[in-house]
C-alpha cells in the first residue's frame, strides 16, 4: 500500500512539474518581462534619459526620505520624556528658515533642468527621415507613410492572438495580447515621426522601449518621435481607456537594417499596387497598350530596346518574334516564369494587370500590330495561368 501510494504521490508530482514547465512563461521579446520591476530596457535615447531621471528623482526622494526620518526619529529617541527632555523655547530661527527654502530650491532646480531638457528633446520632431500616421480605432491602428521611403505605404495592424488562447483552451504564448498582424516597420538609426489622430474616442500610442507615449485625438493632430538604436521588435499598447476592448490593441514596431526596410518597401509596394489593379476587371485595348508601354519602359526596355529589337546575340527581339505573335498562353508562360539557361527571368512578382498590360502592348507594337493571334492579354488570363 504505502509503495502503491508513493508512486502514485511521485507519478502526480512528476505531472504537475511537467505541466508547471508546459504552462512556464518567458520573457516577451522586446516587451515586458517575467517579473519585471525596473523600466523596459532603452533602445532610443529619449527612453535611456528617461530612465537616468527615473533613477535620479528616485534617489533624491530616497535621501530625503531617510534624511527626514533620521532626524525625527533621533529627535524621538534622544529626547524623550524618560529621559528628562525639556521642550526648546525658541520662537524662530532665521539660519533654519533660510536653510528650508534655499535647500528645497536648489534641489527643484537640480532636478528640473535636465527634466525640462529631455521634454524639449522629446518634443522636436523637426528633420524626420520618416513621417508616418498612427489612427486609433476601436480597437486596432491604422498606419499610413506620410514622407520618408515607403511613402504612400498603408495599413492596419490587428491583435493577431489566437482565440483559443484568449478564451482558456490553448496555453498563452509569450506575447499573449501584445502581438499584431501587420507591426510598424521602420529603420534602424533614422528619426521616425510619429502624427497621431483617431477616429473614434481618444487612444493614446505607446512603446515603453523608446520611451514614446502620445494621445491620439479625434479631431486632432499631435506627434512625437523615436530613433531606435537596436535591431528587433518592440511592443507597446493603447494607453488610454478606449473602450471594452481597450487589452486588446498593441503596438509592434519591427526595426530592421536600412537594407531589409527598402526591401520591405519594395514588396509592399508591389502589394498595393497588386491590391489597386483588380485582376477581374475586363480592360479596353487601348486602355492595356497605355499602362503596357509605361511598364515596358520601366521593365523590359533595358533589354529588349524600345523599338523591340532587342541586343543581338544577348536578348531577342520582340519585333517579329513567333511567341509574341503565337497563342498567347505560351508568352503569358515566358513572362511568369521566364526562361531558365537564359537571361530572361520570371516577372511573377508584377501584378496580373501589368503583365497582361505589357503582352498587350508587345503585340500591339512595332510591325506586330495586326499580325498575331491573340491581339489582347486581360489580366484573367494573367490570373488564370499562375
């Protein structure tokens, strides 16, 4: 019996440490940590002067605490009613007085200057390399590139945590609530301006690490800004109540290398202007000629030559070529795919509307107009064929 139960009793405790390990959280990466007490880790300066008079001011008021107290109760101690103290009858002191403003001064003012001088820091957002727009809605943030590389660049950024770990039947990740679909994507070591409105009720945008928080105002403009000093992903959330789902509104800036950025740019980009052209609409001949000539010109021309001649003996002419005026199928292939052993590559990442436009106008221009089949690519053909 008692073998019986000690293994039972060591079988349950094996389980429970199983499961304490299972259940274990880490650490967020670039937001709060398992029992943190301190402020999150600076990655701009703002946030790592914020943090030095986080710990000065806490100094000052600790000296003082323990000023204070020492003297009374010394005071107290040494004076006591047993042991015979007689109460001072002095009436004032003019040293004591004099003492008591001027200390308290000189210390307002040693701990108000370098206050006021990083507040006047964190509000110049004058020579931004970056302008991008943070709107709160109830509940997620809409960000628009306002200036900078990646203008024009638009989005919204959801909670992107699973239902099943919100409502109990999934264990909790390590950045439960404060992970997002679509993070703020920004360079490292450039001056991102930050403008923030709302379109609801008011929000506020804060990232603890770059020491940021900025009320978003229906009906108003305010801004700020960071420069952040370190590669990663850093977490924030709405710090205004905005309403019922208020928790469930984080902020995830990605800071990446000027490279990866401009590639990031590059491909999204690529995306709107993929989202911009429905790939269903049916489009006049003339209509694809007109957007086919800009995207030859910005794609092809280098190689192929604006009268379509191409370079001989490196790219071939599309002025009389059997592909262009054969079934369009097999040139649709060639742009997606491009030809493997020769310098012609694949051009998938163009949008179905600009592909279709450009094949369009190789079959229309120089002397193949009117020669081939297949006189006009839709992008559903396009579409059809990936």
């Amino acid at each position: 019996m008692k073998k019986w139960l000690g293994g039972t009793l060591g079988a349950i405790l094996v389980n429970a440490m199983a499961s304490g390990a299972a259940l274990a959280v880490n650490d967020s990466a670039g937001g709060p940590k398992v029992n943190q007490l301190n402020l999150h880790a600076p990655v701009t300066s703002i946030a790592a002067d914020i943090e030095w008079l986080h710990w000065m001011m806490l100094g000052i008021c600790l000296i003082i605490f323990l000023a204070v107290f020492a003297v009374m109760f010394y005071s107290i101690w040494a004076h006591r009613k047993s042991r015979g103290a007689k109460p001072a009858t002095f009436h004032e002191s003019i040293g004591v007085e004099i003492a008591w403003t001027v200390v308290p001064f000189l210390i307002v003012i040693g701990m108000a200057l370098p206050a006021t001088k990083t507040v006047v820091a964190m509000k110049d957002t004058s020579n931004a390399d970056l302008t991008v727009k943070a709107t709160g809605y109830q509940w997620k943030w809409g960000y628009d590139y306002l200036n900078g590389e990646g203008e024009g660049i638009a989005f919204l950024s959801n909670l992107s945590t699973p239902a099943a770990q919100m409502n109990g039947t999934e264990p909790k990740g390590d950045n439960y609530l404060i992970e997002v679909d679509n993070p703020l994507v920004v360079p490292v070591n450039k001056k991102v301006r930050v403008v923030t409105t709302a379109n609801d009720v008011i929000h506020a945008w804060m990232v603890p690490a770059f020491g940021v928080k900025q009320d978003a105002i229906p009906g108003f403009v305010r801004d700020t800004w960071f420069r952040a000093e370190k590669v990663g992903e850093f977490r924030g959330q709405c710090a205004e109540l905005c309403g019922k789902d208020h928790a469930f509104m984080p902020i995830v800036v990605k800071v990446v290398s000027q490279e990866d950025y401009s590639k990031w740019v590059e491909e999204q980009k690529a995306k709107l202007a993929a989202l911009a052209d429905d790939p269903n609409k049916t489009w006049t001949a003339d209509e694809l000629k007109t957007r086919g000539e800009k995207v030859f010109a910005s794609n092809c021309v280098a190689c192929h030559q604006a009268n379509g001649k191409g370079v001989p003996g490196t790219f071939p002419a599309l002025d009389g070529d059997p592909t262009v005026l054969g079934p369009k199928a097999a040139q649709i292939e060639v742009v997606l795919k491009g030809r493997p052993g020769t310098a012609m590559a694949s051009f998938a990442h163009l949008s179905d509307t600009e592909i279709g436009a450009v094949i369009t106008y190789t079959r229309n221009a120089w002397s193949n107009a009117g020669k081939g089949e297949d006189p006009v690519v839709q992008p559903l053909d396009v579409k059809s064929a990936r």
